[in-house]
C-alpha cells in the first residue's frame, strides 16, 4: 500500500496510510478471529444465530481487540511493543468444542481463564521451555489441529446436517455446495491474482460474495439483525465458574504450545519488519499479553487469544514495523465488538457459506504445519514421531469408542486430536536417541 518502510515499531506514518494499513490488519483476520466461537458455540448446542452465539461471536471481536492493545500499548512488563495482532486461537477449537459437548460452557470458559492465567506466568521462564518444543513437535500439533477440523468444515460447507438446526436432508445438496464452493473460488482468485488489501483480504471477500449468493437463494435470515442492539450488554462470567481439573490441564496444555507460537511470531515480526532478532524483553511481554489478553476474555465469554501469523506476513510485505497501525486495527475491532448488530450479521451467515471459508482456512493451518515439518531432518527417528503422533492423535479422534472407558474429561483429552499428538510427540522426542540416518529411498 505504500512504499514508505518504517522499521522503527514506535514510529508511526501519516494518518492517511496509518488508517488504511489498521484496516488491513482487521480483514486479513476478521473471518479467522470469529470461526472459532461459532464452531464451540455449535458443539455447546447454542442455537444457531441466536443471542448466546450472537454473544460469543462479539466476545471474539472485543477481547481481539483489547489483547492487541495489550501487545501494541502494553501495561509495564506485558506486551512485546511490537505491531503484533492478536486473535482468537484455532489452536484450542478441538479441546474447547469437546468440553464444551460434554461438561458445558461454564467448564470450558473457566478452564480458559485458569489457563491463560499459567500462560501469563509462562512469559517468567519461556524460554526455558523451549527445548520441548521443537519444530519438530510444534508442526505436528498445528498439522494435526488442521486435519482435525478439515471434517468440521466439510460438515459446514455441505449444510451442517440436523444438529445444526438445518435439515438433515438438504444435507450435501448442490444448493449448499454451490455458495460453499462460489466462496472457495472467489477467494483463491482474489489471493493469487490480486495484490495488496484484496489479497489479504481474499477470504473475508470469499465469505461476502457465498453471503450474497445464499440471500439471493433464499437462505439468509435478517430477524436477528434486527432485534440485536446497537450497543452490548458486557457480562462477567456468563455461564458461571465450574472449575475441572481435566478441562484446566487440557486448555493448559494447549496454552504452552500457543505461547510457543507466539514467540515464533513474535521473532518473526522483529525479523519481518526491522531485520533483527527479537529480543528477551519482546518475547516474555508477547507471551504475557497472550495469557493476560486469555484470561480477561475468558471471564466475559471470550474464548483464548494468540497472535495471528498472517498479520506477520502483512508488516513484511509492507515493511510498516509501526505498532501504532496494529494498535488502530485493534480499536476497530474493539469497535466491533461493542455493536451487536455486527455479531448478528456474522450469525446470520448459513453455515455452507462459513464452510466455503474454513476449508480453506482450515487447509492452510495444516499447511502450516507441514511447512514448519519441512525445517526438520528426515531421519527415521523423526519419521516414526510423526507416524505414530498422527496414528494415536487422529486415530483415536476417528474411533472414540477404543477409549470410552476411560473416564470423561480423559476421554475427551484422548479423543481431542490435538492432546494426544502433542504428548505422544513430545514424549516421543525427548526418549528416543537421536538418528542421523536418513531412510532409505
């Protein structure tokens, strides 16, 4: 959007680009921000656009917002001052979906403020803890959060069946398919044959252009928006505090590997935008922005927050290091968050149209994953971490009933995907010698 480089985070360029470049930041995440309360409120059975889900939909939005400022603005030793966005995290959508099915919401929303709160204390001794996770370990997790939730976003582009208020057999009609499949091609067009905001933003025009089509077929329902207000009511602990032990280790569990993320974004930005290493100081206050920015939203309703990669894809390609263009783009989140007729819009999208997007955007985490493995040496050591990690992860995802003995919250640990690779993975790299030995071809 301009050719100005400021690699200085503290620095800020005309309020004419500074805006401009805030609202890019928003777009490049919008749709990745909200996905995830829409798929927990599902699996916690909330009806479908109604005022729990409408809620949750404007927690995302607000607590994105604030958990920005507390990275960009920062409070004493929290936030890396670095133009870092923050969003709410796939990384805990397996986890959270399975508590939330099975306990409720109020377990869920708790384990999620206990659990931001030990990932606030991690920003103490991060990288000391660094050495468990490796990219071997980490690109394993995030390729197995991607494949875990590719079927969610089948389920949603084919129509999302009777469990989500739609009919059972209108599931996998060529109306369903046709706006999931019209919000695939416009934003693959839009990223690959475009530059700038339209590139960045090719998912959030995807999503409008399948909402435009399910209107024009009759599929699209404005009653909400309607009734929704102009300003939110913000509740403290709106499905109570009902603390469990399984449900606070599994979020916290997850938590450790998302602030391992966020020191690789946070490295990453400080590369990006000024060509030099993050420094300590930057990277304990990104992960204390992270389990501060989860535990706030956790008591409203929000769900966890991290910091989102492709916003670091946007400070190089535009080389604006300035943290006060992210600080913009999360006051227009913050924004957002307080209208509940924008929460109302969101809900109001049939589910084929959300499935157009979260294939691709689900494909891509897996990407992700695989391209973090494509750093590690393939030996057979490391080979056979990522044969059997997958093998019990999504192998037990696939067949929960080979654990159902096991009691609740376990089984919702072993059945989650993402908590077996990860223990399987880390387990696996800190016992097994290590091989220099390539396989044989």
């Amino acid at each position: 959007m301009t050719d100005m480089t400021y690699s200085d985070p503290n620095t800020t360029p005309p309020i004419t680009q500074a805006v401009p470049l805030g609202l890019q930041h928003v777009l490049a995440m919008f749709a990745s921000n909200v996905t995830p309360s829409i798929i927990v409120a599902g699996a916690a059975g909330l009806a479908f656009g109604g005022p729990e889900q409408i809620y949750l939909i404007q927690m995302a939005m607000l607590f994105a917002g604030v958990a920005t400022l507390f990275q960009t603005v920062g409070i004493g030793p929290v936030g890396a001052r670095l133009p870092i966005m923050q969003g709410t995290s796939f990384a805990f959508v397996g986890v959270l979906a399975g508590i939330a099915a099975t306990m409720g919401l109020g377990v869920a929303l708790t384990a999620c403020i206990i659990g931001g709160v030990v990932h606030f204390i991690l920003g103490a001794f991060i990288d000391k803890l660094r050495f468990l996770f490796p990219p071997l370990v980490i690109g394993l997790v995030i390729l197995a959060i991607g494949l875990y939730l590719i079927p969610v976003a089948i389920k949603y582009a084919a129509g999302g069946a009777a469990d989500f208020q739609m009919a059972a057999e209108s599931f996998g009609s060529l109306m369903h398919w046709s706006v999931a499949l019209t919000v695939i091609i416009v934003s693959l067009v839009l990223k690959f044959f475009t530059k700038g905001a339209l590139s960045n933003a090719a998912i959030l025009i995807g999503l409008l252009a399948g909402y435009a089509l399910a209107w024009v077929l009759g599929m699209v329902s404005f009653g909400a928006v309607a009734g929704a207000s102009w300003i939110t009511s913000i509740q403290a602990l709106p499905y109570g505090f009902e603390f469990n032990l399984g449900a606070v280790i599994a979020v916290t569990l997850v938590s450790i590997v998302s602030a391992i993320e966020t020191v690789g974004d946070a490295s990453a930005t400080a590369k990006a935008g000024a060509q030099r290493e993050a420094t300590d100081q930057e990277i304990a206050g990104a992960t204390y922005a992270d389990g501060l920015g989860t535990a706030v939203a956790g008591v409203f309703g929000g769900l966890p927050n991290t910091s989102f990669s492709q916003n670091v894809g946007i400070v190089g390609m535009t080389g604006i290091m300035s943290r006060h263009v992210v600080t913009i783009a999360g006051l227009i989140m913050i924004v957002c968050g307080l209208v509940p007729k924008v929460g109302a819009v969101i809900a109001s999208m049939p589910l084929p149209v959300l499935g157009g997007g979260v294939i691709v955007m689900f494909g891509m985490v897996a990407s992700a994953g695989l391209n973090m493995l494509t750093e590690v040496n393939m030996t057979r050591r490391n080979m056979v971490i990522i044969a059997v990690s997958l093998a019990f992860g999504l192998g037990l995802n696939l067949v929960p009933t080979a654990v159902q003995y096991l009691p609740g919250v376990v089984k919702v640990l072993a059945t989650s995907a993402v908590a077996p690779t990860a223990l399987m993975a880390i387990v696996l790299n800190l016992v097994l010698p290590e091989d220099d030995v390539a396989p044989a071809h």
